[in-house]
C-alpha cells in the first residue's frame, strides 16, 4: 500500500470536491477516502471520475450485516476498483472474512485493502460497556477486534496512532495501522479529542494517516498537503 497521507474528502457536493482538486495539482496523485455520504449521494460516478483522474481511493463505508451480505456487497465494491475497503471488526469473524472473499472474487489482478473499525472513536470505554455489555478495557477491545481482523485474514485497522504500538505488538509489524486524528501544530483540533501531529503519527507506528479539515479547511490546501507530506517523511 502506498504510504501517501490519505485525505478525507468530507465534502457535501460533487462541486466542492472539484474546486478542492483544482486547488491540490501536484506532479503526483492523491489518495483520498470517501465516506458513506458521498457515495450515497451519487459515488459510483464519482468514484469513476477519480479513478480517471489516477487518484488512489479509500471507499470508507464501514460494512456490517450478515456475512453473506457482506460478501455479495464486497464483491460489487471490488468492481469499483477502489484500493481500500473497511468492515466493522464487531461483525465477527465470519462476517470479515466473508468480506474478504467477495473482495477477492470481485477483484481483477488487485485485491483491494481490506481493515476493520474495531471500536468508534466516538464510543467512550463507560458507553462501551453499559451498551454493548462488553466488560474488558476500550484499549483491551481494540487490541482483541484487531487480533481477530488479523485471523480472519484482514490487512490492518483505523485506530488512533496513539494505538498503534499496542496493535502491531498484538498482531504484527506489517499490520496495517491507518489512523485518522491527525493536525499540524498550528491547526485547530476541532472535534477530535486526541490528536496526533503527522511526525508524531509515523514515530508511533501508523502505517498511514487520513487526514481532513487541516488540508481541506486550510487556506492553501495544497501548501497544507505539502507540509503533512514532508513531517509524515514521504
Ligand atoms: O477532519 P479530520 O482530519 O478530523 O477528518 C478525519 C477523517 O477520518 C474524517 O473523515 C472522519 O470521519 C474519519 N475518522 C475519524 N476517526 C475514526 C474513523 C474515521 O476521524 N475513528
């Protein structure tokens, strides 16, 4: 996998995204995520269009349903030719590798990347453990969902890079480690809670950085792109 910083392209419209992509023309592509509102928006067009242009695509649509279902709509996934794919980890062990399959059986000569959400970075440990009934840590869970992506033949998982020491050391060095949360010292945090500067993703062990607003809201997104490019040391 490529080791480009991936940006979030949290946009409403398709207008947006295309005045964002003429302000980033740089000599190389970009690899960018995609999220659920997008792409149910009209995606596969835009999907299309991105692929045309030699952008790099992370489809973040987060799949959890039955394993069967989960393999038919993988199977499509793949047709889309996008790079990378994610399950939720919750949906257990056969869901995911059911996952795997119909990526495998959708794809050409390139499988995409498939990495699962262990828990939501929106979900605190007391709400993880009075709703899902789950007594063990948040970290403790995050450390078993990613075992068990890892058994059911999965790439990697998001998870914050302040995880990603723990998870590697769970499973192994090449586990792919993606971790969104990340700012520039100068940036505003928003609404992330923990975040994390690009250099200091990359000493941590993040195999790869998505980031949004502190490219897509900064004043010269492509200075901003450049900037993350040169601290995450690509
Ligand atoms: O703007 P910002 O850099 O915070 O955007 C981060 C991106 O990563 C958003 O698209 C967000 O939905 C996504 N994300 C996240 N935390 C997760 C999983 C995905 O921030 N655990």
């Amino acid at each position: 996998m490529t080791d480009k910083p991936i940006v979030a392209l949290d946009f409403a419209t398709k207008a947006e995204i295309d005045h964002f992509l003429t302000q980033m023309q740089t000599d190389d592509s970009l690899y960018v995520k995609i999220g659920m509102e997008l792409f149910y928006a009209g995606g596969q067009h835009l999907l299309y269009e991105l692929k045309t242009q030699g952008h790099q695509i992370f489809l973040d649509l987060k799949l959890h349903d039955i394993p069967n279902t989960v393999k038919s709509a993988m199977k499509v996934l793949a047709g889309l030719e996008v790079d990378m794919v994610n399950v939720h980890a919750a949906g257990g062990r056969a869901m995911m590798e059911a996952a795997k399959e119909g990526l495998i059986s959708g794809s050409g000569t390139k499988v995409p990347k498939i990495i699962a959400v262990t828990q939501l970075t929106s979900t605190s440990e007391a709400a993880m453990q009075e709703e899902q009934l789950i007594s063990a840590s948040l970290n403790d869970s995050v450390v078993h969902y990613s075992r068990l992506a890892q058994e059911a033949g999965l790439d990697g998982v998001v998870c914050s890079a302040k995880e990603a020491g723990l998870i590697k050391a769970a499973t192994n060095p090449e586990f792919l480690c993606v971790t969104p949360g990340i700012r520039l010292k100068s940036d505003s945090v928003d609404d992330q809670k923990r975040v994390v500067t690009p250099k200091e993703a990359r000493e941590l062990g993040a195999s790869s950085i998505v980031v949004g607003r502190s490219i897509t809201k900064a004043k010269s997104p492509l200075k901003a792109y450049q900037q993350i490019l040169e601290e995450w040391g690509n």
